[in-house]
C-alpha cells in the first residue's frame, strides 16, 4: 500500500449498533496516525494521535487501534448515536496524507 | 473552548485574481498549517509554518502560493494568480509543539474558494 486508504466508504447503521471501520497505510517508515471526526459545515475534529504499535484510544464510546506491522488502525464506534454520524477521516505519517473518509450515518 | 477560526467562510473570484485567506490560529499555539480539500478528492497538505518560516511544504505549494503571519494573531495564505483548479476547500490548522504529526492538529471550518 503507498497511499491511505479507508473502507468502507460509507456505512449505515441503526442507533445503538456498534461499527467499525479501517484505515490502511504503508506499513514502512510509521511515524503517526490521525483520526478525525468531520461534520459537514464544522471543523474537523481531532479524535486520536496514535503513535506506537499495538496502541489503543478510547473517548467515550468511539475507540481506535493500531497495528503498524501491517499497516492498519481500526476505529469502533459502541453504541452509535444520530449525532455520531460525520465522516470519519484517518492520516497517516510525517506529510499528514489523508484516506478519503468513511461517511457513517446512523439512523434513528 | 479555543479554536481556530478562518475567514471569509467562501469566497468567489475571477482567474487570474489574487486572493488573501484568513486564519486566527489557537492563541498558544507554535505550528501552523494550510491544507486544502478538491470537491470529491481527498484533503492534501499544503505547508507547515513555524517560527514565521516555512518547515514543511508539499508539491502543491508552488509559487502562486505563500503564506504570513503578518502580526501576532493572523495566518494568511495567498493565492497569486488563482486558475480554475484552486478551487476547493482551504483549511488552516494549528498545533502546540513543534513536532509535525505525532501533536494533535486543531482544524478551522475551511474557507470555500470558487475561482470563475
């Protein structure tokens, strides 16, 4: 993998599912990994720096994980709310490239 | 809470015109950056800022670009001569430490630019 890239692109869930999705970057050179959370018409909002192998975040009900060998991080949303639905976007490494989102929506 | 704030929140102008985007940073804070996002496209850095000179700066940032900080507050990026392919989405983001991607960047709302 040379770029970020991030699946699934969209995703629609019912209120109180819990999801996740995946940011994949080169698994050479890790520096760092951004997550942001991104509401339409809002700044995108910082969720996680992760930085070392085998790192896991938690803020509240969304958490991350990252696994650098293979080049991947996981974001996990519990219990998914209407308000948690923005697009979720992922960074990777010392030029801050950015995957191009996953759009979650969750119904209530 | 702080934040950065970024003016104007869209602004439309002719090819060929020069334009001046705004940025208020977070107040403490030391890095400063500008990124923009094509409609459609993912969001591509620009440059990094610190100490009031350029750190970082990606293959975009060519010479139509440069950017300021003209006083204590205010992050400016100017487009020379702007073409049809700058418009997109700018946003200006800021950090406490000099580190450039292990700090946690604080991201404005974007500034829209529509180039005619």
């Amino acid at each position: 993998i040379l770029n970020v890239e991030q699946s699934p692109q969209s995703l629609h869930v019912q209120e109180g599912d819990s999801t996740n999705f995946t940011c994949s970057f080169p698994s050479s050179n890790f520096y760092a990994l951004h997550w942001y959370r991104w509401e339409t018409a809002k700044s995108p909002e910082a969720l996680f720096v992760m930085t070392l192998n085998g790192d896991e975040k938690k803020k509240g009900r969304i958490s991350a994980t990252l696994n650098t060998k293979e080049g991947y991080s996981y974001l996990y949303i519990k219990g998914s709310q209407p308000e948690d639905s923005a697009t979720y976007l992922c960074a990777f490494g010392d030029d801050m490239r950015f995957g191009a989102g996953t759009r979650l929506t969750v119904k209530p | 809470e702080p934040e950065v704030t970024q003016t104007p929140s869209h602004q439309v102008t002719q090819m060929g015109q020069e334009v001046i985007l705004r940025c208020v940073p977070i107040s403490n804070h030391l890095y400063f950056y500008w990124y923009r996002q094509i409609l459609g496209q993912k969001v591509e850095f620009l440059v990094s800022f610190y100490n009031n000179e350029i750190s970082e700066k990606s293959e975009i940032f060519d010479d139509q670009f440069s950017v300021e900080r003209p006083d204590g507050s205010n992050f400016t990026l100017k487009i020379r001569s702007t073409k049809l392919e700058d418009s997109a989405m700018y946003f200006c983001a800021s950090s406490e430490f000099i580190r450039l991607s292990t700090d946690t960047q604080y991201f404005g709302p974007g500034t829209r630019l529509t180039v005619l």
